[in-house]
C-alpha cells in the first residue's frame, strides 16, 4: 500500500464555479516537468486518491494542482471544499511519461490539451529543456466556455519571456469567442485550421506532439494526425505522438 505524506493547503484559488487550482505545501517530490503524482484525503477509514498533473515547475515550490470538480466524482468534490491551512495527502512518489526525455528533437513541439489537460504543459513550458530544445513551441488549449481559459497571464509572460518563439492558440467549442477558433482540435487539425492558426506546419518531418487530458480528444487527435504520417511515439519505434489519458 502507499504510504502518503502528508501536506498542508496554502492556497485554493478559484477560476470559475468549477475549475480551481491547490497550492499545496509539502515535503520534497522529485519528479520531471510533465509528470503526475496523486492526492489523497481519507474517506470512510481508507485514502481516496487520484492523479493530478504537477502545474509548478520541479525547482518550484510549494506545489500546484489545476482540477475541475467533477459533481459525481467522490474526490474532486472533497478536494474543492480544502481551504488554506487543512491538510491533504500526496503519494511520494511521481510517475508519468509525458516528459520532454520521452520525446525526441523537433523544429516544432506541439502541447495539445483539453480543459485541465494543460496542467503538465504549464510545468514543461518553465523547463529550461522545452526553450533549448525546441525552436517553436505551439500551446493549444481547447474548452467549452471562455471563462474556463485559466493562467492566461503565465502564458502571456511566457511569450513574452520566450519572444517569437511560443505560439498559444484556444479553442472554444460551445459560444463564440473572440481571438479563439471554433469546434475541436481533431477536426482543426484535419481541415489545416489549427496550422493556419498557428502559422506553423504539422508535419512528421518537423514535429513532435504531446496530447493530454479528455481521451476522446487524445484518441480523435491521434487518428486525425496520423493522417499526416505521424504515429505514437515509443523507444524502441520512434514517432511523433506522446499522450496522457486524464481517464
Ligand atoms: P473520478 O471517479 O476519478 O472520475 C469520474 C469521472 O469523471 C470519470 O470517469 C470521467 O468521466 C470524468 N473525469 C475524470 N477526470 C476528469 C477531468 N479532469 N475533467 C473532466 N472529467 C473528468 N484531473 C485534473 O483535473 N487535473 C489533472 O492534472 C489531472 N491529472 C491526471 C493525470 C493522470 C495520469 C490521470 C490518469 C488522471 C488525471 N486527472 C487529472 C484525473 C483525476 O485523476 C481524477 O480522475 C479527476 O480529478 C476526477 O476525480 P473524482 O474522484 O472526482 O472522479
């Protein structure tokens, strides 16, 4: 069984009705940019825990989550009641394979996200590894409503940090936004409207992808780019796909 170490809320900050970030303080986790560990709280004697995305870069501190209640789901409900001071729960250990050491050289590094799926990129985006590595980075970030397009301002410094060469495009799927493309990521990436937007191409020859959060989007996405030559990306055969599943 896992032994958890035990953290303390420094913050809970509250995007919308829904979505909210935990700062968290706690002892050291080592873990990779793009990496996961889980949370945990007791429910009914036993600890209730879920995998949760590392927002902070590694060097970074105290720790930070971005989740979304889910009203049915028993964690994130409890997780959103946690307020500054109240303890909570992380395995000690992180895990995950969505890292830049899994991901070769490309000319152009594509992180496509759903909703809170644009957690690990926020990490991988503050790695000094992202910036040597990669000429031209292309931040997506798909959600329903405007309103849920969280950490705008860090992706504004990141532009500005990282000038000419970070690309943030969003896409709204259920209103009309302005500055934002309309419908999903598979079908922008199949019509050429997610490279137009980008103003970058989608190539095998130049690129590397990294897909993350709501599978129908990971598998949709992966399906729609391997009809541009691209395929998942493994050691032993490498390609130019890297995904997480957030269920
Ligand atoms: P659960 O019982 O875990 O889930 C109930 C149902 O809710 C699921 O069957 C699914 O249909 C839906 N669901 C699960 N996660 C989400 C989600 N994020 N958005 C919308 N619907 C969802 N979630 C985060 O919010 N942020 C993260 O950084 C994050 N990182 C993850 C990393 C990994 C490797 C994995 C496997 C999952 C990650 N998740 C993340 C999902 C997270 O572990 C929980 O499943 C989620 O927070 C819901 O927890 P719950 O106990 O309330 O409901």
């Amino acid at each position: 069984m896992t032994k958890f170490i035990q953290g303390k809320v420094v913050e809970q900050r509250r995007w919308t009705e829904r979505l909210l970030s935990l700062k968290v303080e706690a002892d050291s986790i080592a873990f990779e940019a793009g990496q996961f560990t889980r949370l945990a709280l007791p429910v009914e004697g036993e600890m209730l825990a879920r995998a949760y995305s590392f927002v902070n870069a590694p060097q970074e501190r105290p720790y930070e989550f971005y989740y979304n209640i889910v009203p049915e789901g028993p964690l994130t409900r409890r997780l959103a009641g946690l307020e500054a001071g109240d303890a909570v729960w992380l395995a000690p250990r992180a895990a995950g394979f969505l890292v830049l050491s899994e991901v070769p050289d490309a000319e152009n590094l594509w992180l496509l996200a759903t909703g809170t799926g644009i957690a690990p990129f926020l990490s991988i985006l503050e790695s000094e590894a992202a910036w040597r590595r990669y000429p031209r980075i292309v931040l997506v970030e798909a959600v329903r409503h405007a309103g849920e397009l969280a950490y705008r301002e860090e992706i504004a410094r990141l532009k500005r940090e990282h000038e000419g060469r970070l690309v943030a495009v969003v896409f709204v799927s259920r209103e009309q936004a302005p500055g934002a493309l309309a419908g999903r990521i598979p079908q922008a990436i199949l019509d050429g409207r997610l490279e137009a937007a980008a103003g970058a191409a989608l190539s095998a020859a130049g690129s590397q992808v990294m897909v993350c959060g709501n599978p129908a989007m990971v598998t949709d996405s992966v399906h729609a780019l391997a009809q541009r030559g691209m395929k998942k990306h493994r050691r032993r055969s490498p390609g130019h796909i890297t995904v997480e599943n957030y269920w």
